[in-house]
C-alpha cells in the first residue's frame, strides 16, 4: 500500500501486484483488498507505463471466479478507455497500455461475459481492436486464443449471424507468419482455419480484406 501511494514507485508495486496473481492465482485473492483498488484507479492514469501493468492485472485475474465481483466495474472502464481517444502514433507506452487493455477485455469477455453490463458490446469492442501490434507478447497470446475460439466456433467471438468473422479473419491473415505477433502453432492453426473455410464463405468476405491480406490468403491455399 505505502508503495501504491508514492507515484515513481507504483508501476513496480503494480508489477509485483501482477507477478502475485499470476503465480499464485486463486491463493493471491487474500492480498486483493490491498492492491486491486489501487488497480482500477491506474487503470484510468494519464501515463501509459502505469496503465500498462493495471490492465495485465486485470487480464490476469479475469479467469479467476473471484473475480466476478469486480467483473462488471471492469468491464465498464476497459470499454470506455478502448472506445476514446486513439494513442499518438509515437506514444509507445500508450500503444501498449491500449493492447493491454484488450488482452484484458478479452479474457474478461472470455470467463466473466455473464457479468457484462448490457451496454458493453464487450466481444465486439475486442474484435474491432484486432490484430495486436505493439505488445509482441500479449499479441502471440491473444492470438493464439483467438485463432484457438474461432477453431471451435466461439459464438461470442464470431458475433451475431457471424457478423465478426471478416474482421477476425482479416486479423489473422495479418499476423499470418509475422514471427512478433504470431507463434508457430498459431500459424498453424490460422493455416487450418483459411483450408477449413468454403471457398463462397471467403469470397463474400474478401471485400473486408486488405490486398497484403487476400495475397497472404492465397498463398495459404496455393
């Protein structure tokens, strides 16, 4: 706590806060009422590098049950930061604390969605924000996810009548064998998904793609 009160010092604390639910999981939520607060007030900080470490707290804590009761409250700021201002282009840290803040809608959408406020379009804020480019690792992850929900037919995901496919197709194409973004395995598994879909389906979704897109596509199907 005294750390989460003295401003040069917090990004450490709320490191340490993430390293403390990431080893420990449900074992760390006796520690929660000491730094969760601390949390969501950063998450909504002016600078990045404090915002950043807030959001993977989030985004580790959001599979764990007990957080269900910070879900909604949760929900609502990832919506209202991922929904405003774009970062400045040479803003770094802001770039990534704005991944961040998607990897954690995106686990939020994935284990608390019955806890979602009505008014958060949760998967589709998450799918408008796809691929993710400027925290390497938390692309390779959520990708990996992403290409693994769509493998099983994810309805959150995929939107009503599938009305997210395009944009999550378009993603994956994008990151397609781009070594920062994107794992072997999960190349792999896009190369399944693109093989596995009908030729009409690809062909009345081919106006949402980009043309590096539809030239990696066919090249997957070559």
């Amino acid at each position: 706590k005294q750390w989460l009160s003295v401003k040069q010092n917090r990004t450490l604390a709320l490191f340490l806060g993430c390293d403390i639910i990431q080893h420990l999981k449900e074992h760390s939520e006796q520690a929660w009422p000491a730094f969760m607060p601390a949390v969501f007030e950063c998450l909504m900080d002016k600078d990045g590098d404090v915002r950043i470490p807030a959001a993977y707290a989030i985004s580790l804590a959001a599979p764990l049950q007990k957080f269900g009761e910070a879900a909604p409250e949760a929900f609502k700021r990832l919506a209202q930061i991922l929904t405003g201002p774009a970062p400045k282009k040479r803003d770094n840290e802001a770039k990534v604390a704005m991944d961040n803040c998607t990897s954690a809608l995106f686990e939020l959408a994935r284990h608390q969605l019955p806890l979602c406020p009505p008014e958060v379009p949760a998967w589709q804020i998450v799918v408008s924000k796809l691929p993710i480019e400027d925290d390497e690792d938390e692309a390779k992850k959520v990708h990996d996810a992403v290409a693994d929900l769509l493998l099983e037919q994810h309805a959150g995901l995929l939107g009503p009548d599938q009305a997210h496919l395009g944009k999550v197709l378009a993603a994956l194409a994008e990151v397609y064998k781009n070594e920062g973004l994107c794992k072997e395995e999960t190349a792999a598994k896009i190369l399944r998904i693109f093989q596995m879909l009908p030729k009409d389906n690809l062909v009345k979704l081919a106006g949402g793609f980009s043309e590096k897109q539809q030239k990696k596509i066919e090249r997957m199907l070559s």
